[in-house]
C-alpha cells in the first residue's frame, strides 16, 4: 500500500506535547504471527490494539518532547516502517477521541470533561437507537465471583471437560431416544400457556450462561466488574462485562471466555433432559422442557451467530485474528470507495494484506445486510403486539440506519479534509452513483410478480369411504395402482348378522301381532304398520352394510390409503375415509392470495402464470387456465396449507381442524395438463403472477406502506 510520509495539516499537532493518561496499562499480545500492543483504559474499562510502530510513537509521547520531536526520532530509528505525517495524526485523534492523552495546556482539563461527556453522549445514543438491545449496568459482581471461585475452579479443567463431554453425550441419547416425544411437545412451545414457563426458562439459562463467562474470565486472572441486565426485545437478560478476556494473550484462552457461558448452558440442558425424561406430565416436567429448549436451540441458534455482537462474533474474532470484525468491516468498506472511487491518497486501510481486504469487507456487507433484517423483524415482532413500541422503534430504526448515515455523508463529502484535493471527483461520483441508482430503480420498468402458495389436486380424484363399520380382517399390499371395482379392505363385523336376526324376529313378531288384530279397527293397527314398515327398513340398511363389508375402488387410477401394517387390528368407522383413488386427467392447482396482492389480481394485466414445487424449483409448471372463486375466503383448500402441519399460511388460533385461515383470502384454480413429475396429488407448491413491469421504488413503496397500514393501522 502507498502511503505517504508528509501531511498538509501537519502543522497543527507538531508543536503540541502530549502523554498518555496514567490509567492506561499495555500488554502485548500475538494476532497472525505479528507483535501488536493492547492498551487498557481502567477508567474507562476500554481496550485499544496498537501495531508496535503506532504503539513506538505512542510510547515515547511523555509529554516532555513536542509530537515533531517525537516523530522525528521514530522516523530515524523504524525508518519506512514508522507512521507517516497522516497515520500520526489519525493515531492521535483516535486517542484523543477515546480520552487517553493530556497535555500541559490549561484548557485540557476543561477537554477532559468535554471528551467524557461526548464519550457518555454517544452511549446513551447507542443505547435509544439500540431499544432492543438496551443495556443497563447494575452491580460489581467480582468480589462475589471471587468468594465462591473455589468451588468452581475443579469443573474448569480437563475433569471438567470430561464431565461435560459425558453428561451433554448422555442427554443426546437420551433426546434422541426420546426424539417424537420431544417433536410433538415442541409443537406447542410458543402457545400462550406456556408463555411464562418459557419466559422464566429463558432468563435463568442466560443467567448461568454470563456466569459462565465471569467464571471463565476469573480462571485465567482477569476481573469483572459489571453486571446488569439486557432489554433483548423488552425481555430482561442478565449479562456480564467480560472484556478483560480481550487482554489474554493466548488466543485459546480468549476463546475458551467466548465459549464458556454456551457450554454451561449446555450442562443446564443435560440436567433439564434428564429431569424431563424421567418425570410424568407437570408443572417440573413443562418447566424443564422449556429450559431443555431455550438452553440448547437459543445457544445453537443465536449465541453462536458470528454476524451479530454475541459470543459467536468474539470467538469467529480470535479464531480468525481479527478484532473489531465489523468496524473494520466498515472501516474497509469506507476505504475502498475514498480510494478506488474518490481517488482519494490519504485513506489507509485497516487490513493488513489483500485477502485480508477482501475478508473485512465481505464480513462488513453480511453483518450489516443481517443487522437490517434482524431489526426489520423484532420490530414486526413488537407491532404485532405493542403498536406503540412498534412505531417508536420503526421511527428510530429509520433515522439510525437512513438519517444518521445520510447526514455523516453530506458532511463527510463537504467537510473531509482527507478528500480535499478530490473533493469535486468525490462531487461527481456520488451525483452519477445517485443518477444511476435512481435511474435503474425509478424510472426503467422491472418485471413484478407476486406469489401464493398453493396445493395441487387431480381433478378427478375421489375419496374411498367405508360403507360399514368393522375390523380389517385381510393384510395383503396395497397396489400403487388400481383399477375400478378391486377390493382394497375387507372388514370384519359379527355385530351386524346379531342384529339382523334381532330385528328378523321382531318383525315376526310385529307381523303376528298385526294378525291378531286384524278384526279391530283404529290407531292400533297403524302404528304397528309403522313399526313394521321401520323395521324392514333398518333391516335393510344392515343387509346393505353387510354387503359392503368389501370396501372397493371407485375408477381406475393410483391408490392413496395406509399400508396393511398400519391397518393392523384397525377399527374402521362407517363413512371414514380410507383412501384416494387418482385418476390420471387433468390437474388443478389452489392458489390462496393475501389480501395486500389482491389489487394486483383484479386490477394488473396477468402476462403470465407459473409453478414450483419444493424440492423440484428448476421444474417450472405452466398452467392452461386460470379461474378466480368470487368473493373472499375463510378455509383453505387443504390443512398441509396452514400452520398447524407446517404450511405457510397462518390460521386461526380456535380452529382445531388447521383450515380456516386468521386473515381473509381470494382462491385462484388453476388448470394444469401436464403429466409426471413434479406433479402429485396434495403437492404443496408456489404460484407466481407476473403482471405488468413497474420501477422497483415504485413496488418498495407500495410494499412499505402495505406493512405499514396493516402493523401499525395508519
């Protein structure tokens, strides 16, 4: 990289005499086989990395030389490796930035004050910007974690590891052995019932994880000296500060912190599986399911995410040597466009070889692409359920990730004194960047579509229904296919010719009765004409059940029914259904649209009409015709549609039967003619509409205000 040895604004710090505040302690510390120098901040429990040159010019600013003196001595001894003219000034407005130098002028002091409280400011704007991951600090927790070390100290060793490798491979088995019990009870972990069980599991687990962390923090001499609790989406989280790990020198020990609160949150888990494996239905039993679920699932799935600042992104960090991933990220992000961009000389890149670049700016990207979706849905999450935090948090998202930024770049273009000899390239660049931006989006059309799920029927499908009531007495294989009138079930009932006789006899009687009084007139004989007439009647519904003992085939085509085994000592109910019978023909696709695509539907031009199948997306199904139902809709086609058995669609709350959606729908039909794969009957797939082309700022903006109507009821 060219960098360059003299600055134009060099003239302002040269003369100044700075030092180091006394609260800074350094130690060094060994990232990619390089020498770096990490200074520690006590008053301000913060922690800066320096490169031994940086940390050379730092050291030797005693407040005794002016910083021209200072430089001039490096640039003697390192030579082309000591800090240029510009990188001595960046060095020092960083330090000045994070109040860790004094000078001898009378105005520092007042500075001093100034800084910390600029320092504070930007705190407390984290923290209104940050409403989901609110952090407020409570307690000194280091004299307490030091009194009780002592026991703790045996379990973080190697018999500590086995002890774990063995519970967490037991509690394993034991879920696995224990697998569909633990599917279906999963089912209804987010029922508002269990809502409190949860709640008091989640913030017990997190309670043992930061401990964990202070724990491991304290095995390898470090201190801790904050605790409080974490606003994680208004859900109070217990938390530790435990960046006294950012000082080890051994990278493994840095990553042991990192990983520390996850594992004991594992043991926690084990214990909760054990408990919950060996008790009957209860409060204990519940209760340890959900602290099973939240100590494992939460653990795998959250904490272990590198792109959020959790434990996942501290260890990714030291595995890979890289501090700072995401300000450096954007650090590198900024520098290539001031430089390949701008053109501008002065921007110095915070890596330290090409792939590094590449790797700082790639972890950039994602971490913020994953940040923007991750706030989008907590605050789905919140409006859903408190419209006013919804909003507020909406209105502060937006003013952090579009105001803020916008305003820091018309002032970084305007004020910039690293860009001031291209600041008119700078000028045209981002004008044809926005011209083009605009251009691309705004005004050339883009294709629009939108989707639906849906489920595929034959047409001519029919379902095969028991006529009688009875037992499965044959156990030979379904076909795969069959043809109309083959016997699929045969069933077994004794009760039905017990019966039959019954009711043979009393109409021999009834008949002998009706003889007997032949010579007498009245309502007499009538109503045992009636109860004659009831009983043949009954007589024979029996002799037609009796006969339809074989349950058959309506027409020819494939065969849907259980298998013999599942069959197996089955009672079969009168009119249950025990198979499908699919001919081949014609098929007709279900498509349910929501309701904020239904102006597309009625209003837009249809240009065309497709459909995938998952597991078969390159297959793409062109439809014959298309048939919208009238009026809007309540059921849906099919329950594999709803949430209930994993659908997309969600349905209401009260409906045991998983069909009646919780928002109203229009139904499309759509005729498919095509044969074999991925044609199957009660195939759930995807619809897509096109319609006619638009500017994709044109569709965001109806998309947002959509959202925004139906959250927030504007």
């Amino acid at each position: 990289m060219e960098r360059k040895l003299f600055s134009e604004s060099w003239h302002r710090v040269a003369a100044q005499k700075i030092r180091l505040r006394p609260s800074v302690r350094v130690r060094k510390q060994f990232f990619r086989g390089s020498t770096w120098f990490i200074a520690n901040d006590l008053y301000g429990d913060q922690f800066f990395r320096f490169r031994p040159e940086a940390w050379d010019f730092i050291a030797r600013l005693d407040g005794t030389k002016t910083v021209e003196e200072v430089w001039q001595m490096c640039l003697d001894q390192n030579g082309d490796v000591a800090p240029g003219q510009g990188e001595a000034i960046q060095i020092l407005s960083n330090l000045y930035r994070s109040n860790l130098i004094v000078s001898d002028f009378p105005s520092d002091v007042v500075q001093l004050f100034e800084r910390q409280q600029e320092r504070h400011a930007r705190e407390w704007k984290a923290r209104l910007f940050g409403i989901f991951f609110l952090r407020i600090p409570l307690f000194d927790p280091d004299a307490f974690l030091n009194r009780t070390m002592r026991y703790v100290r045996p379990f973080l060793s190697i018999f500590g590891v086995v002890l774990w490798l063995a519970l967490v491979g037991s509690a394993i088995g034991v879920a696995v052995s224990n697998w569909d019990a633990l599917f279906e009870r999963g089912q209804g972990a987010l029922n508002p019932a269990n809502l409190p069980l949860l709640l008091v599991a989640f913030v017990l687990a997190k309670l043992v994880h930061e401990f964990g962390h202070g724990y491991a923090v304290k095995r390898f001499g470090g201190e801790v000296h904050v605790m409080g609790i974490t606003f994680l989406v208004f859900t109070p989280i217990p938390y530790v500060d435990a960046t006294a790990a950012w000082a080890f020198r051994e990278r493994w020990k840095r990553v042991w912190v990192g990983s520390a609160g996850m594992i004991i949150e594992l043991v926690l888990a084990a214990f909760a599986t054990f408990i919950w494996a060996s008790t009957g239905p209860g409060l204990l039993n519940s209760w340890c399911f959900n602290l099973m679920l939240v100590s494992s699932v939460s653990t795998i799935l959250f904490n272990i995410n590198p792109l959020l600042k959790f434990d996942g992104y501290y260890i990714l960090s030291d595995l890979t040597d890289s501090p700072n991933l995401q300000t450096r990220g954007m650090q590198q992000l900024s520098h290539f466009v001031e430089r390949y961009a701008f053109g501008g000389q002065h921007s110095q890149s915070p890596a330290a070889s090409r792939g590094d670049a590449v790797w700082l700016a790639g972890f950039g990207v994602a971490s913020w692409l994953f940040r923007v979706y991750i706030t989008y849905t907590i605050i789905m999450f919140v409006a859903d359920r408190y419209l006013g935090l919804g909003f507020l948090a909406a209105v502060l998202t937006v003013i952090g990730l579009v105001v803020i930024p916008l305003y820091k770049g018309i002032k970084y273009l305007i004020s910039e004194p690293r860009i001031e000899r291209v600041r008119t390239r700078a000028y045209l660049v981002t004008a044809s960047f926005l011209a083009l931006c605009f251009l691309l989006l705004g005004v050339l059309p883009a294709p629009r579509y939108f989707r639906a799920p849906g489920i595929l029927f034959a047409e001519d499908a029919e379902f095969i229904v028991a006529r009688s009531s009875g037992a499965v007495s044959n156990f030979e294989a379904a076909p795969a296919s069959a043809t109309a009138g083959m016997t699929m079930l045969r069933l077994n009932n004794p009760e039905l010719p017990l019966l039959r006789r019954q009711l043979e006899a009393e109409r021999e009687q009834l008949a002998a009765v009706e003889r007997l009084q032949m010579d007498k007139e009245g309502m007499g004989r009538e109503v045992l004409r009636e109860r004659r007439r009831a009983n043949d009647i009954r007589i024979e519904e029996l002799e037609a059940q009796e006969g339809a003992m074989e349950v058959r085939v309506p027409k020819d085509g494939l065969l849907a029914s259980l298998q013999p085994k599942e069959h197996f000592q089955r009672w079969i109910q009168r009119g249950e259904i025990v198979g499908e019978s699919i001919p081949e023909g014609t098929w007709r696709f279900f498509a349910v649209v929501s309701q904020q695509d239904v102006n597309l539907l009625f209003e837009q031009e249809m240009h065309g009409v497709s459909l995938r199948f998952p597991g078969n997306a390159g297959k793409v199904v062109e439809p014959s015709g298309l048939q919208i139902v009238p009026g809007r809709q309540e059921y849906l086609p099919s329950p594999a549609l709803g949430w209930r058995t994993g659908g997309p669609i969600r349905v209401r709350e009260d409906d045991s039967d998983g069909v009646r959606a919780a928002e109203p729908f229009f139904l499309v039909m759509l005729d498919v003619e095509a044969t074999g794969a991925p044609l199957h009957h009660g195939r759930v797939g995807l619809a897509r509409f096109r319609v006619e082309n638009e500017a994709y700022l044109k569709q965001w903006y109806r998309k947002i205000r959509q959202v925004v109507q139906k959250r927030f009821q504007l």
